[in-house]
C-alpha cells in the first residue's frame, strides 16, 4: 500500500503539468505497450493522423509505444491520476482494475471468428460493458481487434498432454490463468513488456498471443516452437478518463470521437493481414518452427479448457454469458 501511495504521489507531481497543457486543447497523451508496427500501433497511428489533419494540428496526439512511458501496471492509474488522456489496453486487463466481465473475451473457444466478436463488440453486450467503466469515472470509447491467439514454447504446444508443467506467461485476466491451468501448465502473470526478456531468460518456458505481438517483440528469437492454436481472442478498448473527456470542448469530443472510430475500422480492417504478415515473415526467416494442430489434437485442446466458460459464469453471473450465447450466430 506505501508502494501505492508513492507511486500516486509521482504520478500525480508528473499529471500536473500535463493537465494544463490537456486543458488548453493542445495535446492527446495516449499510451500503449505494444510495438508501433502493430495491428494496434497501426490504428492509433492513423487516429494521431485523423486528428492532426483535421484540425490543422491544433490538436496533437503524442503516442507513447511499446510501454515506454506506462506499462500494463501503472498505465491505468496513470489515466485516472490524469498523467495520461488515454489508453488501449487488451480487453484482458479489465479484470484486475474491477471489470471481471470484460474476462468474456478471453473465453477459449468462444468466438469462430472476428466476425463473431463484432455481433458482441457492436452490440448491447459490449456497449453495456463500456457503459460499466463509468463506475471508475471511465469512458470507453471503442473496441478494436488484433485476431486470434497462438502458443508458443520450446516444443510443439498442439494438446493438453504438450503443456504439462510449463510455466506459462499470461496476462492479468483470471480466465486465461484458468485455461493455463486446465491445460496443465502454471500461469504467470507478467506485463507484456518484460515477456520477451522472462522468455529469454526461462523465468516462464512459453506464451500466447497474436502473430503481430510475437513477431515484433523478437519473440523467434526465445522461442523455438510457435503453434497455430487459435485458441482465443485478443482485442482492445480505447479508454479516456471522463475529466479529461469532459474537459474538451463539445465540438472537439465529436471531431475525435469521428477520428476514433474511423482509425478503429482502419485497424480492424488491417490487423488479419498484419498478423498474416508477419506469419509469412516468420515462416521465410524460418527462425520458428510453425505447427498446425490436427482436428483430433484441437477438439482435445478444447474439451480441456472448456470448465473455464463455467468458473466465469460462477464469478461474473451466467446471465452475462447467455446475454453473449444469444447474440453469437
Ligand atoms: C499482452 O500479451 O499483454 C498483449 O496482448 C499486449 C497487447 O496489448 O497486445
């Protein structure tokens, strides 16, 4: 709790300055942690652009990448402090900030594709999700995709019996730890930012996550072994905190909320190609073995980890989980 304290304390000495300078309508403070050269480095890039053109750079968006200034534990304290105006976070770390319900994302096995996830993201559900970060004095102001995620590790990771007693990298979402765990293997949380180097240096023996993620942390350089699971879903959320929103004159809200949501579909409408680029990258370096598992190892993979969809209905309250069943195709 001291370590807390003080971290607000530096935080709050830092958002000072900051805050004038948001308040005279000048600059967007946004941070990220992932690599420019990303599905989501893309899309915020394209907003940064959106909003520079269209006001003549009256308002500038400064982006802070691959956690350079805030990182996946510090960044949304950084927003509600007003150190930062806003931040994309996965949609897998709500859960330890007081949103366990964004954990539905995460659920193995629960979407076939992106284009499922938007019967959820567009509508009521994931518009009731949003409207819940008001209880932080949160706005969310929109979803967006990077795809689907894969394992990796030294060997081949195609089936439960692959997993047994791997130390394996999660995000701070208490679903994916549970689907480590009905795997076999030990979840550890750790922020994105210190993956590649826990990797290296066998602090934990594998991970999961998008190609594009993989790719540009170097990942291929830790892992041998990258397995096409496509297990699950890894997508994101635009979040400002609503002082900073608020703050903006009426007119500038619909002028960047315009520019969001076009940089948002201009993601979406990259991020499969992105991802497939970078495959194909891996595959020419050949720096990685590529494994695709079989229709049997896959229907193992997913009996296994099934029991998590259950926990989370335990936790959350199954009608939010039938709320997503009904609106799925
Ligand atoms: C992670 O593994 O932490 C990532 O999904 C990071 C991100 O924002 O893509």
């Amino acid at each position: 709790r001291r370590q807390w304290l003080q971290t607000a304390v530096s935080l709050a000495a830092a958002a000072m300055p900051l805050r004038g300078r948001a308040a005279a309508g000048t600059t967007i403070r946004l941070s990220h942690v992932v690599a420019q050269d990303t599905p989501k480095g893309m899309a915020l890039e394209r907003f940064r652009t959106l909003v520079e053109e269209r006001t003549a750079q009256r308002i500038r968006v400064q982006i802070f990448p691959q956690g350079r200034l805030y990182g996946d534990q510090d960044e949304m304290q950084a927003l509600q402090l007003g150190a930062i105006d806003m931040v994309a976070p996965s949609l897998s770390k709500f859960g330890p900030i007081g949103f366990p319900e964004f954990e539905l994302f995460d659920l193995p096995f629960l979407f076939n594709s992106v284009t499922d996830v938007r019967h959820i993201t567009q509508g009521p559900v994931g518009q009731r999700l949003l409207n819940g970060l008001s209880r932080q004095r949160l706005l969310g102001l929109g979803y967006f995709d990077n795809g689907f995620k894969h394992m990796s590790a030294n060997h081949a990771l195609l089936e439960p019996a692959h997993f047994a007693g791997l130390r394996m990298r999660v995000q701070s979402s208490r679903v994916i730890a549970q689907q480590m765990r009905a795997l076999g293997a030990w979840p550890i949380t750790l922020p994105f930012s210190e993956t590649r180097r826990a990797l290296e240096t066998g602090v934990v023996d594998g991970t999961e996550n998008p190609v594009s993620n993989f790719y540009t942390q170097g990942m291929q350089a830790v892992q041998s072994d990258l397995s096409l699971t496509e297990h699950g879903y890894l997508g994101y959320a635009v979040v400002a905190h609503q002082r900073f929103w608020l703050g903006l004159p009426a007119a500038d809200r619909t002028l960047v909320q315009d520019a969001l949501r076009e940089a948002l579909a201009f993601g979406n409408d990259i991020a499969d190609a992105h991802n497939d680029k970078a495959l194909a990258a891996l595959h020419v370096t050949g720096a990685v073995r590529i494994h695709t598992p079989t229709a049997a190892q896959r229907l193992r993979f997913k009996a296994a980890v099934m029991p998590v969809h259950a926990d989370l209905a335990r936790r959350i309250g199954q009608p939010w989980l039938d709320a997503v069943r009904e609106a799925l195709p």
